[in-house]
C-alpha cells in the first residue's frame, strides 16, 4: 500500500472514529464538506514522499547494492527520503488531529420570555407604581428595603450570611405576604445597584404566578422535578428593567418534597451566586399552614414575616417565629393597618 493510500487510511479511520463518540467529536452535517479538504492537504503532503519512494525502489532494482549512489539533479537522495519518511507519522498524526479536532459548535441563541406588567392595573389595586416615586406606599417600602439592600451590600456592622437570599412569609394565610413580596420587589428594581428576581415558591395559592399572568408556564416546580434543564426556560424578563420573575411551575403532588430537596438547595446556590448585584425574594406558604417554609429558611440569610393588623395574636406570630430560627435575621412588617397607626417595624 503506497504512503497516500496509508495516510488517506489513518485520516479516514481517524474521522469515522471520532463521528461515533458522542459530545465534542460528533460531526455535524454541516461541517461535513470540512473533513474532505482536510485529507487533501495530507495527501498533498505524502504524495513527494510516495513518488521517491518509488523512484528508489525502480533504482534498485536496476542498480547493484554497493554501486556508488548517485546524487545529481534529477537522482533520487535516498537519506534525505530516510528523513522525511520518519516524519511521515508526526505530518499525518498532525493533520489527524485537525481533522478529530472539535468544531466550533453553533449555538442557538435563546429566546428570551418576557411578561408585560399591567401598571395601571396593579396600581389601581394597590400595588406600588414605579412612575410614581413618591406616593405614599413608596416610601414606606423604601424604609423595609433600606436595611435589606445594605445587608446584601455588606454594609452593616455584622456581616449576613447569603444576606441576598430573602424569604417573605407570614404566620397564616390572608396576612398580605405576597402583596408585600411583589411591592418589596418592584421597590428595589427601582435602584440602581440591584437586579431582582422574584420566585412564587407557593406551590399551593401561586398568588404571585397568577398576578403576574405567568400560572400556566413553566418555573421553579419543573426546574426541581428535572423537566426543565436550563434555569432560564423558567425565568421571565418584565417591562420593569430590573425585575425577572419564577412562576411556580406545574402543579404537583409532591411539591413539599421537591422543595426540601437538595435540588432545592443547589437551585438557590447558583441563582444567588449568578449575578452579584441580584437579589432573590422568595414568596412562600405561611409558616403554620405548610412544612415548606421552614425548610427554605435554612437556606435564606434574612426572612420577613407579614403581620396583619389587628389579627394575628402575639401566641401565633410566637409559634410561628419558632419554625424558622435557623435563619439569622428575621424581621417583621404590620400590614394592613389603619392611617393613622400604620406604620411598619423590624425585630431581631
């Protein structure tokens, strides 16, 4: 077998080799006309050796063993042939490797969901109106979120821990939590230092999901369950610049157990460890009407119980401080009190 046909072989068995291991090596059908022009420039390279090599073996067959070596202009020098042969193998071992070598894979670049906040609907109902800066219930959000922002900052005497992890709640269901999460959320996208993202972790109600318009797709449930592999096939961009929110995902069975499972705890290390200047909120059950809350609170640095006004007694907000004192800060927020004793609180 001449040097071209060996070469071509090795290139060949090389290439087949490498379209049947799965990953990097995978030939896409549309880099396949590469791989033909790859095994011509080896060939190229091996053809001069081919044709000494067969000028030597014509020479000596015509010429006795011990005859002087003649080295003119048109004879063929045998040790410089000896030489370039023995680089045969590193020239085709070479062009082997261009050839197995990944291509360059072309990514597809995602879609990005995006949801359209209806302002004016919200702000009608009550909800906080970015456009409007200076009403009443933005500022009294901007006394909740100053404190919070600078712990996530590190700006406070004691350091927090995972200080970007938030955790709204409340004692029993009706206290206003989710309400006080969505407006804590649109406060800070107002600053210019911070990001948020904002997941609905209440598998059960999905108030924030359904306020949002975004129940019916996929989030935080289908991201735990393994149906979602990418985190932003459950993330949504809104019309507020800084704002990106996580639905709750599809309904299931064993939500309590997806959420106090490690793939709980590894979603929130990489959504908080993504973006410096993001900071989570999670919206989840209260903390006597569901076992979850008390598990996600081991993974939180701050956590802010909603109290309502005139409601909740002292004996079941006490009962209810008591199911989270894994996490370090815990604060409190008086929600819906009356003008004039309304007013809103933090406790250590």
């Amino acid at each position: 077998m001449s040097l071209v046909e060996r070469a071509a072989k090795r290139l060949e068995d090389l290439r087949r080799a490498g379209s049947q291991v799965s990953g990097d090596l995978v030939y896409p059908p549309s880099h396949a006309e590469v791989t033909p022009s790859l095994i011509e420039r080896a060939v190229r390279k091996v053809e001069p050796l081919d044709a000494q090599r067969a000028a030597i073996e014509t020479t000596s067959a015509t010429r006795p063993e011990d005859a002087p070596s003649n080295r003119g202009n048109n004879a063929v020098d045998v040790v410089a042939f000896a030489r370039s042969e023995s680089r045969l193998g590193d020239a085709v071992t070479q062009i082997a490797t261009t050839v197995s070598a990944p291509l360059p894979s072309r990514s597809v670049p995602r879609k990005v969901q995006k949801v359209e906040l209806d302002l004016r609907r919200l702000a009608s109902a009550g909800y906080l109106e970015p456009e409007d800066p200076e009403s009443v219930i933005a500022n009294e959000f901007r006394k909740i979120k100053r404190p919070l922002i600078q712990a996530c900052q590190g700006k406070l005497a004691a350091p927090i821990q995972s200080a970007n992890r938030i955790m709204v709640t409340s004692s029993v269901p009706g206290e206003g939590k989710s309400f006080v999460s969505f407006n804590l959320a649109l406060s800070i996208a107002m600053e210019r230092d911070s990001t948020v993202l904002l997941i609905d972790a209440d598998t059960t109600r999905r108030k924030l999901s359904q306020l949002v318009g975004i129940d019916s797709n996929s989030g935080l449930l289908d991201l735990l369950a393994g149906e979602q592999e990418d985190v932003s096939d459950a993330l949504f961009r809104t019309n507020i610049e800084r704002l990106t929110v996580m639905p709750a995902g599809a309904r299931r069975r064993h939500a309590t157990e997806l959420l106090a499972s490690e793939a709980m705890e590894r979603l929130v290390e990489h959504l908080a460890s993504r973006y410096t200047d993001r900071i989570l909120i999670f919206d989840t059950p209260p903390l006597l009407g569901a076992p979850e809350p008390a598990v996600l609170a081991s993974h939180m640095g701050q956590i802010i119980v909603v109290v309502e006004a005139d409601r909740t007694t002292q004996k079941v907000l006490t009962n209810a401080l008591a199911t989270i004192r894994s996490c370090p800060v815990v604060s409190t927020v008086l929600n819906k009190a009356s003008s004039a004793e309304r007013s809103y609180y933090y406790a250590a």
